[in-house]
C-alpha cells in the first residue's frame, strides 16, 4: 500500500503536534477499577461494575468515561414567552494504553465525542436574544471533539 504525500504529512503533524501535549496529572489518570475521579461509579455497588468488565479493561489499558450535563432553564418574565426547557449533553471519552494492549511504548489513543440535545430553544423561543445563554448551547448534532 502506498501513502500519498499528503498522508505522510499529516501524519508527521500529528506526531510534532503530540509534543507539545501537556503531560497527564495523577488525578486525570484512572485507578485500578477504571475509573477516573470523580466520578457517580464510586458511590455505586462494586463501582457499578458488578461483573468486572470495567476493571478487566483497565486491566488491559482501555477505560472509558460516559458524562452527561443538563440544564433546567427558564424564561420567567420578559421575552416572547415564559417556559422551560430541558437542554443536554451526552459526552463519551476513550482511552487506549498501547503499550498495555499492544506492547507498543509510550503511546495512547484518546478519543472525545458528545452528542447535544434540546439546545438553543429558550434562546429562540422564549427570550428572543441573539447570544447565547448556556454554556453547552450548540446546534443539535453528534461530533467527534478530539482523536
């Protein structure tokens, strides 16, 4: 298989890139069940991982997050009308330890993708302003945030 010039550079971009990375915190990292702090798992029977598979994972250098965020709002007077809505987002994160999985050393693969849901309605159709009012307001969409 031959690699186009093109995919050649861009690879060699994201390895540069892969430099000036800020180095991962000891709170950042997962413990020996997976999980990431802070997290809902850790109040949860046995982490909320009753059959291992989460620590199995981790045991083998993959762990994933799962967070959702949601916001209640309300237009109580003023605007074009008075409601609320429901508005979230649903946001997945994986992590791969190459050198766990693969022996290959000193590299992992990161992966963030959210979905937003029910944005941007109490700003158009019941305040009636231009900027927005949360902070995860967006168009309603599935998007790949970082690789």
């Amino acid at each position: 298989m031959k690699l186009r010039s093109n995919q050649i550079l861009f690879s060699l971009l994201l390895i540069v890139a892969g430099f000036g990375a800020a180095p991962l915190h000891a709170d950042d990292l997962p413990d020996k069940n997976g999980i990431t702090s802070p997290s809902i798992a850790t109040s949860l029977p046995q982490n909320g991982d009753p059959a291992g598979v989460r620590k199995w994972l981790a045991e083998r250098g993959v762990t994933y997050n799962l967070i959702y965020t949601n916001d209640v709002l309300s237009n109580l007077s003023g605007g074009n009308r008075r409601g609320t809505i429901d508005q979230g987002k649903v946001e997945g994160q994986l992590t791969v330890d190459l050198d766990k999985l693969a022996g290959w050393q000193d590299l992992t693969l990161y992966a963030n993708a959210f979905q937003i849901h029910n944005t941007g309605r109490i700003r158009r159709n019941y305040v009636g302003g231009m900027n927005t009012i949360a902070a995860i307001e967006a168009a309603p969409s599935t998007r790949l945030s970082e690789l």
